[in-house]
C-alpha cells in the first residue's frame, strides 16, 4: 500500500509514502507490527513526508498541470516533463533506485539480488589499493570545472588542515555534510544488533559491511574537500557570495566527482532490483559521460574541446590503466625498450575501455572483446557485473 500511495504506478504525479497519515480503524484486530528495526525506516519516511512533500506536491503541480510551463517546455523538448522529469520527482520521492517488487516472487528474487550486488562489490573492492589510486584522477576531472590554481589552492589548504577544513566546509554545506555522514547507518546498525545479538560469523560480516568501502571513502572525502574548497574559492573570485558560493561549490564536487543519491542518478539506473544487477558500478562511468557530453556541448571553440578531451577523458583514463598495470607489474621493461610501446598502446585501449565503460550493459561486453586480443588473461571476461560472471 505504501508503494502505491507514494506513487509508483502513478505516471503523472509523484508524492511521498502518506500511509502512515491515515485514521485508524477502531475494530482493526492483527497484531501490532513491534519490530523495533522498523523504526529507522519510519523517521526516514515521516521525515520525507514533512520536508520533500509540500515541495514535491508544487513542483508536480507545476511541471503536470501549469499550461504556461508546459508549453514553453513542449517548445524544447515535448518528452522532457513525461521522460525526464516527472522519473526525477520519483526517484526525489522515494529515494531509492530500486524499483519495488509487486509480488511475493519478486520480493524473493529482489533480495538475493540486492545481497549478490552487495556481497560482489564489496568482494571487489575491499583493501583494493589500486581502485583508491585511481580515484585521484578524478582531480583532472575536476579541472573541467574548477581553474587548476583554485584546485591546488585547495589542496594547500586541506593539507595544511584537513579537520579544520572539513568542519568548515561541514559547517557550511549540508549537502557536503550528509555526503561523508554515516550516521544514520550507525544507528541503524545499533538497532539491529541490539535486537538479533549476532553471533561472531555475523559480527564479521557487519564489519566488512562497515569497513569494506574505508580505503575508497576515505580517498573521496579528500578529493571532495580539495574539489569544494578550490570551487568556493573560485566561486569568491567572481564575486559570489554567501550560498549561492556554497551551491556553485557543491555542484562541481556533484558534477565532476559523481553522486550516488536517488535524486542525482540517471533513469536507466532507476530498475528492479535484478535489473541493477547488470549496472553494478555504471553510475560513475555514466555521470562522466554526461559531464563530457555537457562540457563538449558548452565548449566555446577547439581549444576548449582539446581540453575538454584530455582533461575530462585521456588523462583519467591513461593514468588510471598506468596505475592498474605499474601494481600489477605490468610495465616492468629489463631490456630498456618495450616501456614505450607499452605506454602507447596503454594510451589507446585504456581510451577505448573508458569510453565503452560509460555505456550501460553493452559496454562491458565490448570491453571483454578488446580483452580478446591482449596478452593479459584476466580482461577477457565481463567481469564488472557480478551477474556476467
């Protein structure tokens, strides 16, 4: 009842779950629901419904019934508000990307798929030194959006004082403050062990849960904060001020480093749950290929575009595959001369590779092709999605 009330076959009007508003019938007899872990669930709802509804409600209002904005958008693009818009207020609302199961077998199905996802990336990605190397490309990246010599204004000052910096930066946007909390996920935990006293098997588990992201999360909160604080200097520079400095800051950290919030995701990323399974680790590559596109589309003339390229494109894809082979031992050169060329057709495929990743699905598949005519073995399967393997 609550999927439904909160809109989801609805295709015209997103709202939040309001279950929970209605009357109670006096002679209503089955048990009470006294599952304490269900109390997380019910503050992030009633929490929903009083912040996102009034807004939500307007912004509905306006995008389906406001003749005077429909059809200047229908002058754009006449699917926007159906295709586009309307799936974003959605997925505002709900806040999740999991689409709800109808039936009892899709219930069933959705949670060994939710728990193969989970149990495969954190296989992947736990203690993965090499994947947290490559995140620090993202800084050539962020050059699309933030002037080099504020990025590394930024770094001196994080540097200098990283628990200063990231209180300030707290203290100012919330949004960057929610995007390093784990608070709410901490008392969540508490109420589950609480209420199941796991046994040690289960403890260890809880705490690869916990901790199997750490060495990723901690590289990202540093490349955030040296993102944000360089945008908000840039931001200063042109003369903006106050919130709207905080807004343009947030935005190139959202923009340039990825976000993985219902509201910043893309639509194809938006399925059930067995869907999900085939886009494990899209929404990076995916919101990449969106700033490139942006960034391609807004480029004011050739030398922006080169730009556009190598920062956006051939450098993070070049230095990340360096990375991968120089810890694999892969460009280890005793004669002195295959260096070179190893280089060279590292900087080709390595292009070919980041280009085919920012395509959902069948971009995997044609990244296992080129696997077929390398040397290496471990690239010729489809390895980035637990549900190819």
């Amino acid at each position: 009842m609550d999927d439904l009330l909160a809109g989801q076959n609805s295709p015209m009007f997103p709202a939040v779950t309001r279950g929970f508003t209605k009357g109670r019938i006096q002679n209503y007899t089955k048990p009470l629901a006294l599952d304490l872990r269900m109390l997380p669930a019910h503050i992030d709802k009633v929490a929903r419904f009083a912040t996102l509804g009034p807004v939500l409600r307007d912004a509905a209002r306006l995008v389906t019934r406001n003749r005077t904005f429909r059809s200047a958008m229908d002058a754009v693009d006449p699917t926007a508000v159906e295709s586009m818009i309307v799936p974003w207020l959605k997925r505002t609302a709900t806040q999740t990307l999991n689409k709800a199961p109808e039936t009892q077998a899709d219930r069933a199905v959705a949670r060994i798929a939710n728990r193969v996802r989970n149990r495969t990336g954190l296989l992947l990605m736990s203690a993965n030194v090499v994947n947290t190397l490559q995140q620090f490309t993202g800084l050539s990246v962020a050059a699309l959006r933030v002037p080099p010599r504020y990025l590394a204004a930024g770094l001196m000052e994080y540097v200098r004082s990283p628990a200063k910096s990231a209180a300030a930066i707290n203290g100012l946007s919330e949004w960057m403050l929610h995007r390093s909390d784990n608070s709410a996920h901490d008392v969540d935990r508490t109420i589950e062990d609480m209420l199941t006293n796991p046994n040690a098997l289960q403890k260890v588990e809880q705490l690869g849960t916990r901790y199997g992201y750490v060495l990723q999360q901690a590289a990202q909160n540093f490349l955030d904060r040296v993102v944000w604080i360089g945008a908000y200097k840039d931001a200063e520079s042109h003369g903006v001020k106050g919130a709207n400095a905080v807004r343009q800051a947030d935005s190139a950290v959202r923009m340039t480093q990825s976000s993985f919030a219902p509201e910043d995701a893309s639509k194809v990323e938006h399925a059930g749950a067995f869907t999900r399974l085939f886009l494990q680790f899209a929404s990076y590559f995916n919101a990449q290929g969106n700033l490139l596109a942006t960034e391609a589309q807004n480029a004011s003339g050739p030398a922006r575009l080169a730009l556009v390229y190598m920062l956006g494109f051939a450098v993070p894809a070049f230095l990340a595959d360096v990375i991968a082979k120089g810890m694999r031992g892969d460009l280890d050169d005793d004669d002195g001369d295959e260096l070179a060329v190893k280089l060279l057709e590292s900087f080709f495929l390595s292009q070919a590779r980041y280009a085919l990743a920012m395509v959902p699905v069948a971009g995997q598949a044609g990244n296992a092709a080129i696997g077929q005519w390398t040397p290496e073995r471990f690239d010729d399967r489809i390895g980035a999605s637990p549900t190819y393997s």
